[in-house]
C-alpha cells in the first residue's frame, strides 16, 4: 500500500512497473542493464481515487497523460532499478497528493467607495494634465 493523505492510498497492484534500458552516455553497462524505470498508473480504472481527484490528476498529468488515461512516468536519473523505482513512485505520490487538494473557490468582491473614488479622481487628474498639455497653436499666437 501507497499512502498519499489520511483518505487516500493506492494498491501497488494497480501501478505497473516496466524497467527500461536508458538512453544517453554510460557505457557498455547501459547496453546490459535494463535499469530506466517506466510507471504507468490508470486513472479511470483505479479503484482508490475519488472522482474529483481524478479530473484533476488528468488536468495535472499534462503531457504524461496518455490516451488510455494512463499516466506514464519515466525515471532515470539514478544508476540502479530500486532508486528509480522509488523516484517514479515520489513523483506519481506528489502528482496525486497536489491533485487531492481542492482548489480554492474564488469570492467575487467589489471595490470599496472610496476605492472608486480615489480611482475617479486620479483619471481626473490625469485627464486634466493631457488638457494642459495640448498645443493649439492659436494659444500661442
């Protein structure tokens, strides 16, 4: 079991773990080892996640987000399968637990009186300003 929060926490049978060979320099050993990790974790299919927390986590998966609606997480920053592994799990952790927190709901609000006010006044003043500085040659004459 993954815990993300109190009300949430997800079956490790429900995420899929593939390790991959890494692309970039490293040698004969990226030739032999297999240890880029690839997560897939279905977000329609889970049974763990509530409704709302899955909208959002489809909204936060971006480019991640395949057509299936799973997320594809790859991890190879470090150099063995268990470190990436526990990478991929942290950032699908952090992916759900920001998607389980509920956006706050805006308050409309209207500006104060004397908010309005000060508002009106200050484009009288500067209304009055372009005035002055208006040429009209026939003033000059």
């Amino acid at each position: 079991m993954i815990i993300i929060s109190r009300e949430i926490s997800i079956d490790e049978k429900e995420i899929d773990v593939d390790f991959i060979r890494s692309s970039g320099p490293g040698g004969q050993n990226i030739n032999k080892v297999s240890t880029a990790v690839q997560l897939r974790f279905n977000i329609p299919q889970s049974p763990s996640l509530p409704e709302d927390v899955k909208i959002r986590l489809a909204e936060l998966a971006g480019t991640r987000l395949s057509d299936k609606g799973e997320i594809i997480i790859e991890a190879k920053r470090f150099r063995t399968q268990s470190k990436n592994r526990e990478d991929a799990i942290r950032r699908l952790v952090v992916l759900i637990t920001q998607a389980a927190q509920k956006p706050k709901v805006r308050k409309k609000t209207k500006p104060s009186v004397s908010a309005s006010a000060a508002r009106v006044s200050d484009k009288k003043k500067r209304g009055s300003l372009k005035k002055i500085r208006n040429y009209n040659p026939e003033d000059w004459e």
